[in-house]
C-alpha cells in the first residue's frame, strides 16, 4: 500500500512512524475482518433464537451503552497513564475473545429466555470491553496522523478495511446460509475471533509516540525535561511527579462553557451528532427484522447487500478522502450525509427483499463520506492535551442516542408499524443535517469557489481567526 508521504515528526525518526502507519492499516484491515463475519449477523441471530422486537433493539441498545457511558473513566485512565496501545489492546483482546461463547451459546443453553439473557449478557461484556479500547485508539491515532494528510490516510486504510468487509459479509451469508442456524452462527463468530486474533498480533508493532515523549522527559538533565516534544502526543498527564486523580471535579471535561473556549465547535459538533446519531439509530434494530419477516429476505442475500455497501464505500473513500483534505469535513458531511438521511425513506417503500441491494448501492456511497469526515472532524475539534475525555465525552452523548433509540424504534413499531419509524428516522436525519448546515462554531478549511456556488460557498465560509491549509494555500497559486 502506497501510504502519503508528510513531513514527518522528529521524535522516534521517520521509518518508525512510517512502520506504525502501515501496521495500523493492517490492524484496522483484519479488524474488519472480524467485526464483519460476526456483527452484521448478530440480529439475524437474535431472530433465529425467537427473540422479539424489543429484544433484538436491545442487542444493539446494550452493547452501545455500555461503551460509550465507560468512556468517560477509560479516557481519564488513557490520560492519567498514557499507555494508549496497552489498554487498547487489553480492551479489544477481550472484544475478539466474546466471540467464543457466543458461538458455543446455543448448544449450552437451552431454554429459549436464558439464551437470549446469555446473548446480551456477552453483548454488554463486548460494550465494556469497546469502552477500554476507543479512547485510547482514538489518541494514539490522532498523534501518528496530521491534519494535512489525515484525510487521505484515513481514505486508503479504509479502503483496504472495506474490501475485507465486503468478503467477509458475504462469505458469512453463505455459510449461515449453507449450514443454517446453530451450525452457521458458530462458523461465522468462530471465524471472527480467529481473524480477530490475528489483528491483534499485526498491532503490537504499532509506536505509542506519548511513550516515548514521556522516556524522553524524564531522562536527566534533558532540555525541557517533564515536557513533552513539539510534535503533538497528547500524553500523558503526569507533571512535576504528581498524578492527577482519575475521576477529578471536570469529569465531563469542563462542561459547555469550557468546551467553548478550550474546544472551538466542539460544543456545535457533539449536539448535532446526538440528534444525528438518535435519528440513524431509531430503526436500526428495525432493518433485519423487517427483511426478514417483512420482506422475506434471506441470510444470503443479507450478506451480499451488506456486502455491497463496503463495496460502494470503497469506491467512495477516495473521492470523498480528497474532498476532506482540500474543502474541509463540514461540506463533506453535508452532502454526503443527504445520501444517508433518504436511507430508511427508501426502505418504507420497497416492495421486496432484492432493492435492499440498491439501496445500500447509494448508502455505501454516502456513508463513506460522513464517516470519514465525521472522524476527521473530532480529532481537528478537540484539543490534543485532552484528546481521551473530549472523544469520551463525545462519545457518551452519542452511546445515550444509539441505546435509547432502538428501544424506542421497537415501542413505537409495535403500536404503529415499522415503515412509520423509517420515516420518523429520515425526516430527523434531515432536521440534524439542516442543524449543522446552519450552525457556524464548527472550524472548516476554506478553498476560493466560483461565485455561483453560492450555496456550498456558505457552508464553506472561512470563520474568523481561520486560515487556510497549506493544501489549500498551494491551491491558490496560478
């Protein structure tokens, strides 16, 4: 893979940091992997055992919640110790283990409740586990990357994480397909956790920059000892021998007011995201119920349009990937995020199982952009020295959405249908994407458009105190 060529940061050398990129690629390839023989499925595994509605919504509720409302300590603990990588690869250890229960679960448990009481049991371990795992990701990625070619980096190792997705999906809707259920659950989760594995030994050459920031402030007699080099590790947080508590009086970093002067947009950002995020999750819980029952779909043509979706969104990385270093993420969001927001519009109105592929035709394509730019869009909002509990913050008002609103989806399909929550999804998706169209706190990059771009100008205005990237500079030249 031809990884971009930066300037690179002096602490550890060039080929280092370099190594570490590649390896991260590697990592977030054969992690997707994993999460794709086993995550699309686990729905349809809840179906399969008898689960209702509302169970099913909790399948996703719990998982959810439980990552993102342990954020907060995991982030102070990512801060407080700096070992970023360790509890990154403690937290996701555990993430690919759970698939080995879950794939003996129904040859050990028999009766149908306990089943499904077992199977969200071993969701929420899997939440906790996350919750260890993202901070601390989050961080140390933020620190091997720039902002000048993040955009592009992250474009290419999704690209590679995506095609494995795509063989994945697929290749788990056939074999659930072939061998049926348990024998096709087991064969998928099983192949989950053994590529997971393998993900996680690809990793262990990955450089932790705050860790080496740290051995080198603390050596005697260095030159600003107990500070950290110049190229942006956000850890850790011990000064002066003296530890600052894991749960101080600021747990959430301060509050609005002080994300409004340390965080520029932060505030703007995490708002628009909690709608944003309630609006996609209202029917998540929803879609392979209603194929199933509804459409009559199955677990093979699951599979292929899942599988589509990766493919659309590799094609997609690119171009939105270079959009995002040179117009910024807001415009990317906004029109990417239309794609998205007529999802579950189109899934009221399908007659058969078969548009879910076109569906996810366009979704792929959309998602591709927002994703990458809502990533993007963090790591630039969010100030490097508290990067953990800013993202951890973010992420609690984003895991309280995804819990709540599938266990109302589900409430509310119950007494008025399904095909009525999808469209309560979409016209909120809308509302939040207006939201943020409209909102000016968030910093975006500025380029010169014609004159007639009137509309996307607006959106792309440069605030004041912001000036362009050098990407963007470089642009202007004649």
């Amino acid at each position: 893979m031809k990884l971009p060529r930066p300037r690179w940061p002096t602490y550890g050398g060039g080929h280092r940091l370099r190594r570490s990129l590649l390896f991260a690629s590697y990592e977030g390839t054969l992690a997707a992997a994993s999460d794709n023989f086993g995550l699309p499925f686990l729905p349809l595994f809840a179906v399969a055992m008898g689960a209702s509605p509302l169970q099913v919504s909790l399948v996703t509720a719990i998982p959810n919640f439980v990552a993102n409302a342990l954020q907060l300590p995991f982030g102070r603990l990512a801060e407080r110790t700096g070992q970023r990588k360790r509890l990154w690869l403690l937290g996701n250890g555990v993430v690919r283990f759970v698939w080995v229960p879950m794939a003996a679960l129904p040859w050990l448990v028999r009766d149908r409740r306990l089943l499904i009481m077992a199977l969200l049991a071993l969701t929420a371990v899997r939440g906790l586990a996350a919750a260890a795992a993202l901070p601390a990701w989050t961080a140390l990625m933020a620190d091997l990357t720039r902002r000048q070619w993040r955009g592009h980096y992250f474009a290419i190792r999704n690209i590679l994480a995506n095609l494995v997705a795509l063989a994945a999906t697929v290749t788990g809707g056939w074999l659930i397909g072939r061998l049926g259920y348990p024998a096709g659950y087991a064969a998928v989760f099983g192949a989950a956790w053994l590529v997971g594995v393998f993900s996680l030994l690809v990793m262990l050459p990955v450089h932790d920059p705050s860790r080496a920031g740290r051995a080198a402030a603390r050596q005697p007699g260095a030159e600003g000892a107990g500070a950290l080099p110049p190229a942006v590790p956000s850890m850790p947080l011990e000064t002066g021998g003296v530890r600052r508590p894991l749960f101080p009086s600021d747990l959430l970093a301060g509050g609005p007011r002080r994300w409004r002067s340390e965080a520029p947009g932060f505030f703007e950002w995490a708002v628009t995201a909690f709608i944003w995020n309630a609006a996609v999750n209202l029917p998540m819980a929803l879609f392979p119920i209603y194929f199933t029952n509804d459409l009559h779909g199955s677990a093979s043509l699951w599979g292929i349009s899942n599988g589509v979706t990766f493919l659309m969104t590799v094609l997609g990385q690119r171009y939105w990937g270079r959009l995002c270093d040179t117009t910024g993420q807001r415009p990317v969001m906004v029109w990417s995020g239309l794609w998205a927001a007529l999802l579950p519009l189109w899934w009221a109105i399908i007659p058969s199982p078969e548009w879910v592929v076109a569906i996810n035709v366009v979704g792929g394509f959309g998602w591709a952009g927002f994703n990458l730019a809502a990533f993007n869009l963090l790591l630039e909002v969010t100030p490097d020295n508290r990067r953990p509990s800013y993202v951890a913050v973010f992420n609690l008002g984003v895991g309280i959405a995804s819990s709540v609103a599938p266990i109302l989806g589900a409430w509310v399909a119950e007494a008025i249908g399904i095909p009525a929550v999808m469209v309560a999804s979409g016209v909120l998706r809308l509302a939040s994407l207006l939201l943020f169209s409209r909102w000016g706190g968030v910093p975006v990059r500025w380029i010169p458009l014609p004159k007639s771009s009137s509309t996307v100008a607006r959106w792309t205005q440069r605030p004041a105190g912001w000036r362009p990237s050098p990407r963007a500079r470089r642009s202007q030249a004649p």
